[in-house]
C-alpha cells in the first residue's frame, strides 16, 4: 500500500512519544483496579480519577469521573471544529480482574515489566492497554492534520465494573443518554486473530439465562412404596434437557430461529479465509470432539448461531452410596446465545412457554431469567466499518480481515439506548491470556493500535456523513 506524507507524520510522532506513552500506561497498570474485590474500590476510583486527569493532560477539553452506584466510570469529549463531523463515542474498560503472584505470575501483576517486545502486568491487554492507544492516536491524529480539534466529534465512555458484570452500566447510559449520543460507537475491549492476521471484529452475540426450579413431593420420600406412582422432578429436569435439542442439534424451541439473521454466502466465505486450525481449537477448548448444530462449521457456529446450552443440573441425593428416593426437587442452569434479529424478551418468553407446556401435573415449577444482553453485528457495507477497515490496513500495511465473538458484552447497551451501530477496534491477540496469569500486550501491535486510531479520525470524516 502506497505510504503518504500524513503516514510518515503518524509514524514520526509515535515514535517520538514512545517512551513516555509506555511509562504512562506503566503507572496506569500499577494501579490495582479490581471492581469484583470491594477492597480494591478505592483504587477502582484512583484508577478513574488517573484516567481523567491523564485525559485532559491529553487536550480532551471535557474529563470527568462520572459516578454510579457502583465504581466510577470515565466520560471525555473532544468536540472538532467541523459542525457537521460524525460524532464517534469510543468504549472500553479501566478496571481489571484480580490478580495474585500466587496464581501463577511470573513477575508482581501489578509492576509492569517489559521483555522481549511485551508489557506484562494485568490490565495490560484487557482492558487498560487498548483503551489507552487512543490517547496517542489521537495526539498523532492532531499531528497529521495540523488542526487544534479532531476531525470528529470524539467521545470516550469508559466504565469500571465491565469486569465485575457491568451491573450499573446500562443505568449510566441511560441517565447520560444525551452526551453520549453518537453516530456510531467503537468498542476498543477485543481483539484480532492473530499477531501476523490483523482483523475486524463486526459482532457480538446476545445472551439469555434462566435457572429452572422444578418441585414435586414436599420432600424425599421412599422409591419403593411411592416411585412409579408419582412425578420425580429429577425426571422431568432430565426430559426437558433431553427435549432441549432435535437430532440434528438444532433448539428445539418452538420460535426460537424466528427472526435470525442467516449467514450470506459473502460472510459464509469471509469466515472460511481465515486460517483455522479446528485442531489447535480443540486443545484450547480442551475438549476432545466438535459438534453442534449440523450444517455450519465450527467457527459459524460459535460466532454466528444462536445455542442452548445446559450450565447445570441437579437434583437428588448427591451423597456417597445409593439412596432410594423420589427427590423433592430438581434443578437446571440454561444460558442461549443469541444472533442478531433475536430478541431477548422473546426468547424469554418461548423458553416459559417451551417449559410449562413440558411440565407435568404434580410438579411445580419456577423460572427466573437474568438480565439479558442483546446481540451487536456490524453490516459489512457500513461506512464507518470502511473507515475502520482502511485505517487499520494502512497501519498494518496488509489486508484486513472478519471475525466475530461468540461472547456478549455491555456493548450492546450502547447499541439499544443510544440507537447507533457498535464496531470494534481491538489490536489484542490470543495469546495476551486476558484473565490469566502472565496477562500481557505486544508493544508492537498496541503501536498499531495507536497507528490505526490516528488515521480512523480521519478517514471518518472525509468518507462519512451520517443523515440527521
């Protein structure tokens, strides 16, 4: 791809603000933000009150700790000088899951260190490190352009309870709907599919998730002088999971595919150039086979199908040895992941009438459903996709490819309240073990990250301008 001047602007300017970048995002890292441990909720708000004041040192004119009921979220704004720019609203995290050198570190989690081209530290890759390439990128951006502002309205949300559920989150979104309207949102908590496969990812799936309570006698009694006579809700828990998929793996709710987004023979084809091992996969997922739903491969099926999954079942006596009764309950775990067109409340609502139409007389039942997620997908044609697209291609200097995620995120709240696309922009690879011990990013693709975020502004703007 042909280099110009602004690329070697870009470049110059990152690489002379390399170190003080990295030193940065050092001191942000030792900062020990874990929203799930309620001792670390001082440092949750250290790690905001950092942000903000780092944000502004940056040039964003607007920093603030937004508060919540739970840990604080960061909110800045950078408003271009051009009225009609597209208004961009960037999401990510500032808080991390927990850490212990016990757990298998190598080094303290918490005092960065760098060795061979890496930064390992929590937080490093998930989430700290990719939320904080766009604070360069956009000092590059400015760099290249020559102007004061960005070439869009730029916005950044970024909250500190993703790690610990995100259980205030739609409320904030919600409560500051009107400064974080945006025309399009992009979620920087992803990442590519390999370290030499730079991709793009354009969806996420949705979630539902129901505990099943199934009761019948008052309490265990004799399965000789009762069993055989009377409903064993062990027995039915056993039948509605047994029910739960048709022969061909398919859900066998009735309603459920209603409204799926089926796959087109250009996404079925995109998915296919990727270099999967179905292999390697396996080992990651430490099992031993594949399988699902017949018809589609494995990466179709964990990225663009919808599935019911049984998390736990139980019931009865669990104790050593044999015990002769008809349990007095019986109990079920069952999660779907959801693809766009689906509805959540929906689903819901089949999944009580699926259950209630299987649950005999004599057994009595209750159902209770999680707050769901909705399911994000990016259309492939979508201008500010291009954008992304072309600005990570210019900085990877190679062709970009399309994946999915088959997990849910609180992107997707921003996708319902804001009623504005989501696209993700991640330079994390599989191997920066989010969640695990030796968590760590690759400094040369958080570079990238910082590349591509400085030419996206403005690719953005010269090639996009959404309708009022």
């Amino acid at each position: 791809m042909s280099e110009t001047p602004a690329d070697n602007v870009v470049r110059t300017y990152i690489d002379a603000h390399r170190g003080a970048f990295l030193d940065d995002l050092a001191e942000w890292l030792r900062i020990p933000s874990v929203s799930a441990q309620p001792e670390h909720a001082d440092d949750v708000r250290r790690s905001a009150e950092w942000l903000a004041a780092h944000l502004a040192k940056t040039g964003f004119p607007v920093a603030e700790v937004w508060e919540t009921p739970g840990a604080p979220a960061v909110f800045a704004e950078w408003p271009s000088d051009d009225p009609g720019a597209p208004t961009v609203l960037v999401y990510g995290h500032h808080d991390v899951q927990p850490a212990e050198l016990a757990d298998g570190w190598h080094t303290e989690p918490f005092e960065p260190v760098v060795k061979d081209g890496r930064m390992y530290a929590r937080g490093a890759a998930d989430d700290k490190g990719q939320v904080f390439f766009h604070t360069l990128g956009v000092r590059a951006h400015l760099a290249a352009t020559g102007a004061d502002a960005p070439a869009v309205h730029l916005k950044l949300l970024v909250e500190g309870e993703e790690e610990s559920g995100s259980a205030h989150f739609r409320a904030l979104v919600e409560r500051e709907a009107a400064r974080l309207a945006a025309d399009v949102v992009i979620v920087s908590d992803t990442g590519m599919w390999s370290e030499t496969t730079p991709t793009v990812c354009t969806g996420m799936r949705g979630v539902a998730d129901c505990e099943i309570d199934l009761h019948g006698p008052d309490q265990d009694i004799h399965s000789g002088a009762f069993g055989g006579a009377v409903p064993n809700p062990a027995t039915v828990a056993a039948r509605l999971v047994a029910a739960l998929h048709d022969a061909d793996e398919k859900v066998a709710i009735p309603g459920f595919y209603d409204n799926v987004a089926e796959l087109t023979d250009e996404e079925r084809q995109l998915i296919a150039e990727l270099p999967f091992d179905e292999d390697e996969w396996l080992r990651t997922a430490k099992s031993h086979a594949a399988a699902g739903e017949k018809g589609y491969s494995t990466l179709e099926r964990v990225w663009a199908r919808p599935t019911a999954e049984v998390n736990g079942i139980g019931g009865g006596y669990q104790g050593p040895g044999g015990k002769t009764i008809v349990p007095a309950s019986a109990h079920l775990k069952l999660s779907f992941r959801l693809v766009s067109g689906q509805d959540p409340y929906e689903i819901e609502a089949a999944v009580r009438d699926w259950v209630a139409a299987r649950v005999p007389d004599g057994i009595r039942h209750s159902l209770v459903f999680g707050a769901p997620t909705r399911p994000c997908l990016t259309p492939l044609d979508h201008p500010a996709l291009r954008s992304v697209v072309r600005a990570m291609e210019r900085a990877f200097g190679e062709k970009v490819r399309f994946t999915r995620e088959g997990g849910s995120g609180p992107a997707a709240d921003l996708q319902d309240v804001l009623d504005a696309p989501v696209l993700f922009l991640g330079i994390s690879v599989p191997s920066d073990g989010w969640h695990a011990p030796n968590e760590k990013v690759e400094l040369d693709l958080l570079l990238k990250g910082v590349e591509t975020a400085a030419h996206l502004w403005t690719d953005l703007a010269a090639h996009w301008r959404p309708t009022a």
